[in-house]
C-alpha cells in the first residue's frame, strides 16, 4: 500500500506510492507514444474502466454503458487508496500514515478529439458540476482534509492519456501549497480585517492591466507576482472560500469564462499543454472570511531548474502585464 511520509523540517508531505512502483531502469526517455487505436476512455469502452462513480446520462441509460456526457470512475492506477485506516505512527522524528485517500478520473466528453477550449459551454459546466458533486460527497468522510481537483493537458504537462480528462485527490491531511495560503491569507486577516484575494480581485478590476476577462461574476487575471509564463488565476468575484458552495449558474459562467481563457491561451501560444489546479478550502472548515478559492492555470513554457529548485525563486521571462495583454487581444 501507498504511504504518505512528513519531511520534519519543512512540514512537507509526500506520497511514496508503492502502487506505481518502478524500477531504475523505468527512467529512462519516454519512447514516442503511437497514436491509440483503442483508448479506454472512449465511448464504447466503458467495461476497460473500473465502474463509474458518477455520470452525465438521459434517464433510464444504464450506468457503464455508452450514451454519457461525462463520466466519473475510480483511477485504474491510484496514488491513494479509499479502503482501510490511516494508522499514523512515528520513527524518531519521522512521521507517517497509510496511503488512505481517493484518486478519481472526471472523463470530460466521450469525444476523443474534445477539449474544454472546444466543448460547449453547457459540457463544461457538467464537468464542473460533477467536481463539485465528487467534492461534496468525499467531504463525508471525516477522514479527509482536502481535495484537489487537477487537469494535466498534454503529455509535457503530465497526462498518460490524450482523451480529455481531469482528475481528484481527496487526501488525508492539507497540502503544503494550500497551507501556505491559508497561512497568508490569515496573518494579511489579521493585520487589515479584510480578505486578500478581494484586494486582488478590486485592483485588477481598477487597475486592467492584468485583467484578462471580467464578466458574470469571475475575472481571469495575470497575477502580479507570476511564477511561470501566461500562469493565469480565475477567481470568483463575490467573496467564497469552498469551491463545492457555488451554485449551479455560477458553475455555468465559470464554464464560460474558462472556455474562453482556454481558446485565448490556444490562439495566443498555439495549443500548449498546460495544468490546472483547483485550490479551494479545507473540507471540514466553516466558511473562512480570509480565504477565496480560486483556479490556478499554468501552460507548460519553460522548464523548471537547478535555481528554481534550490532557492524556490522562478525566474519568468514574460511580465504578466503583457501576458495579459496579448491574452485580452486573443479574444474571439
């Protein structure tokens, strides 16, 4: 089984995962994947994944069956498994727990060739819907603390598959990125009696020179202090710090508002691949007053390095003001 392990000094944990072990020799250069003749995604192979979990289907179509718009099944291959306990322990400063979780994969379209950039906007807001319905229902269980939501596109990017798919973790304890926010975003609290990510949102809305999009309640912003090139956030314009409390018409401008920023990204620097991660609160906290969830979009432009890695700094080559500017003149 997989298993999660502290690093004591800088409070950061790892999956070792035992389920996807592999041998020195694994590591070596990936050979030119062929194009898949088969792909287990596709509509009419729903018996080579396990059984879904959820799915966009007319009434009466049998589940695991052809006829869905989206479907939601258990990752073949998880980092994470959902049965057993989390059996934390210790090994003189060393902390440790089972691999306890759930891994999921959100199949977007029964189209291979379909992307969020080219779906229709009513088809993106189901996948949205369906994240929200998973996030819902994982939060049940008292033995997670968080649930990422994340997009690899692309096989730079990290994705093993070219269908068009997402996936979820809901994990055991709060990533260090997502504390380190939290963190932020109280002590700014404490000091100024108001959120943030607020601020942010007031000040591109003022400001417009890293505005990308603004309508129906979201901007997309080039934020001030990017980490990569074209790094992109959609963030809610009213104040809410849990993804899973949005409403089914804000589900829907999200779907528009990121459809767009997709087809703006693809025209502006030609179909990267790039990944996207749904930051949003803590499972089992109220709602938070110094937090805002918000979506993080990174295209895969430059290669992260010995610098970067030693020192945490990111070099960027592109100021977001003028990612922005090229993004806003890529409208359709």
């Amino acid at each position: 089984m997989s298993e999660l392990r502290k690093d004591p000094v800088v409070g950061r944990w790892v999956i070792i995962s035992t389920e996807r072990a592999r041998r020195p020799s694994d590591f070596g250069p990936d050979p030119v994947r062929p194009h898949l003749v088969s792909c287990v995604f596709c509509a009419g192979h729903e018996d080579k994944t396990p059984p879904e979990i959820l799915a966009g289907r007319p009434p009466g179509s049998p589940p695991n069956s052809p006829g869905w718009t989206y479907r939601v099944v258990p990752n073949k291959f998880p980092a994470l498994r959902i049965e057993g306990e989390l059996e934390p322990s210790g090994e003189g400063p060393y902390d440790r727990m089972s691999g306890i979780g759930a891994h999921e994969v959100v199949i977007e379209s029964p189209d291979h060739a379909a992307s969020l950039a080219t779906m229709p906007t009513d088809a993106v807001a189901e996948v949205l819907l369906a994240f929200r319905e998973r996030v819902l229902d994982l939060k049940k269980d008292g033995r997670f603390q968080s649930i990422l939501v994340f997009k690899n596109h692309g096989e730079a990017a990290g994705a093993s598959l070219e269908h068009p798919h997402s996936q979820l973790i809901a994990l055991p304890i709060i990533p260090i990125m997502i504390t380190e926010e939290l963190a932020g975003s109280a002590k700014l609290w404490d000091i100024k009696e108001r959120c943030v990510w607020c601020d942010v949102v007031r000040e591109e809305r003022r400001g417009r020179r890293r505005l990308i999009i603004d309508r129906d309640g979201f901007v997309a912003i080039a934020p001030f202090a990017p980490r990569f090139p074209f790094e992109t956030w959609i963030l809610p314009t009213r104040h809410r710090s849990a993804f899973e409390d949005s409403g089914l018409d804000e589900l829907r401008a999200l779907a528009s508002v990121l459809g767009d920023f997709l087809r703006r990204m693809n025209r502006t620097l030609h179909d990267p691949p790039y990944n996207f991660m749904l930051h949003s609160a803590p499972v089992h906290e109220p709602a938070l007053e110094y937090f805002h969830w918000h979506l993080e979009i990174i295209p895969k432009l430059t290669r992260v390095a010995g610098f970067e890695w030693g020192s945490g700094f990111f070099i960027n080559p592109v100021p977001p003001e003028d990612a922005a500017t090229a993004l806003r003149e890529a409208a359709g």
